[in-house]
C-alpha cells in the first residue's frame, strides 16, 4: 500500500494537465473542508480552470462569509463529466457521501487530507495524518502552483486552521501552523473580526441548545467520561438546526477531571451522529472506527442508526473500556 506522505507535486500535475475541477469537502462539512474547498476554488479560477465546489451537506450559516462559498452545490446538481475530481479534507470515500458518485464521473482522482486513519482511498493521494489542518497542506499546495496569497486565500486558510486546531489550543497545534499564520497575516487578514465569527458569536437557537446540551450532561466513572444527549425534540423546541451542536461537545470535555466526552444528537434522518473528544494522551479514533467512524486521535466521529439510549450505551462501553484498557 502507498505510504501517507504530502504529495503537492503530483497534484499540482494532475491540476495542471486538468481543464474541469470537481473539488469535493465531507459530509456535515467545517471549516477546515470548506477552507480547503474555497481556498482551491480561487485558485484554481486564477489558473484559468473551470471549477465546480461539491458536498452533500448544507454549508453552516456560520461560514457563509468564505469568499465563494455560494457557488458550493449538490453532487447531483452537475452531471459532469470532469478532468480531475480533488477531494480536500476527507478522510475516506464514506465522508464524501453523495460526492463519492462523481469518482466514476471524472476521469482522474486525487486527494489533499489529514486524517492519520485515510486509507488513501484516491488516485493520487498528498496525505499527512500529523498535519494539524487540511488547510496546511492547501498552503503548501498554493505554493507549488504558483499561486500567491492575497486577503480572500488568506481567509479561507484561516478559517481552516483555526478551527480544526481549535483556535490553535489543541496538541496538534504546531510551529508550522504559526509560520503559515505570519504570511496569512501579512496579507490583511482580518483576524479580530473573523475569530469573533467563527469563536464567540452564536446564533441564539444555538444558545438554546448548549441549555439542553447542558441539562442532558452526566458523568461516568467518576467524572472521566462526560455524556450529552441531543433529541429532534430539542432541536426543534430551539428552533436549531444540526450544525448548531457540531461544537458542543467540547462543554463536556472542559470540566476538570473528565478525559474523555461524548454528544449524541438526533437527526431528522433518523440517524444518530456521535462526536467523541479525548484530553491527550488519551484517544478516541479507534473507538470511532470500531463502529464505522473516524477521525483524530482527540476528535473522532461515528453516525449510526438505532434507538438514542441503546446505541448511546454501546458507545459509552466503548469509551469506559478503551479508558480503563
């Protein structure tokens, strides 16, 4: 199996020799997919490219103000076909949902990622599981194109890196995350007013929710396992919508003592999406992929079907054995 290693020269090849782009983000995409996938955008219309931005999810309303982000569509809003289909930030063809149909579409593949559990599922895969943010590796392939920052690049790759490295407070925050901030900084990026967007404002059925998030909030093993439960009842007595709670979670993980988080909430779908949170050196990745999902070491989720207590259960077990292994 090819080894995971960053790859920009061959994907810059594969752009090069393309005349029609398919970029692709995950499912229930974040900033860092939807960073990658503007920041490309723009790049890739500097080079004179014909570039379509794919995901089979709502982009939140709370990422609106990337530069291009409205031209975001459905998989089965274009029929292709296309030269190249890059897909940024998704750790393995089950996250690119309904996107995973333009494969068979395009007559090449690749992939700029940077989850340690990506199968190198693409053609050509630039691919470091060590990279604190998606948007790092973007950064470099920007260079290797030849394509220079300017104010709109330097806002979808902050977005990217700051909230996968959560506002550069994780472990995985690195020096290199800095060296790229420096350029990014110097290009005028708006720092003050984007960290208030992305870190402290908060639609008010958001606020709602973190109260029903909070109320649901129990603890396990004396308090090193922290677990919040979300139903569409609650949802829909907030008036919230599903991208509300993606960072929710992290309330649980906060409280001193607890190593480990879980949130479960409803979808309207009937499916169950769980996200899990670890404190290092404790890790939750491999319990996600036990049950279908992935991630990182300290940030992994799983979707699965069935009835919220009993499937919360199975995961929580999960969770005490891998803390007390």
């Amino acid at each position: 199996m090819e080894a995971m290693r960053r790859n920009p020269e061959t994907i810059a090849r594969r752009i090069l020799e393309a005349k029609t782009v398919a970029v692709c983000s995950h499912v229930n995409p974040d900033g860092d997919t939807l960073g990658c996938a503007a920041a490309m955008r723009l790049a890739l219309l500097r080079m004179g490219k014909n570039v379509s931005l794919f995901c089979d999810g709502k982009v939140p309303d709370q990422l609106s103000f990337l530069p291009g982000i409205d031209e975001m569509r459905m998989p089965s809003e274009h029929d292709g076909p296309f030269d190249l289909m890059l897909s940024v930030d998704v750790s393995d063809e089950k996250r690119l949902g309904a996107c995973a149909g333009l494969i068979a579409k395009s007559a090449h593949t690749a992939q700029i990622d940077h989850h340690p559990t990506n199968p190198l599922f693409m053609e050509e895969n630039s691919v470091d599981g060590k990279a604190p943010a998606a948007c790092i590796l973007i950064r470099e392939q920007l260079k290797e194109l030849g394509v220079k920052l300017d104010r709109d690049l330097a806002i979808c790759l902050y977005t990217g890196i700051s909230t996968d490295t959560g506002n550069f407070s994780f472990a995985s925050t690195d020096s290199e995350c800095f060296r790229v901030m420096s350029e990014l900084m110097e290009t005028g990026l708006p720092l003050a007013t984007l960290n208030r967007i992305l870190f402290r404002d908060r639609a008010m059925p958001q606020v709602r929710l973190i109260g029903k998030a909070l109320n649901s909030l129990s603890y396990y093993e004396n308090g090193q396992i922290a677990v919040m439960k979300l139903t569409r009842d609650d949802f829909a007595e907030c008036g919230a919508l599903s991208e509300h709670a993606d960072t929710l979670v992290n309330f649980g993980l906060d409280t001193v003592g607890t190593r480990m988080a879980l949130l479960v909430r409803e979808g309207t779908d009937g499916s169950l999406k769980f996200s899990l949170r670890a404190k290092e050196p404790d890790c939750v990745s491999d319990v996600a992929q036990a049950f279908g999902g992935g991630g990182h070491p300290q940030a992994a989720g799983i979707t699965m079907y069935g009835k919220l207590d009993e499937t919360a259960g199975l995961v929580l077990d999960a969770m005490i054995r891998k803390l007390n292994g």
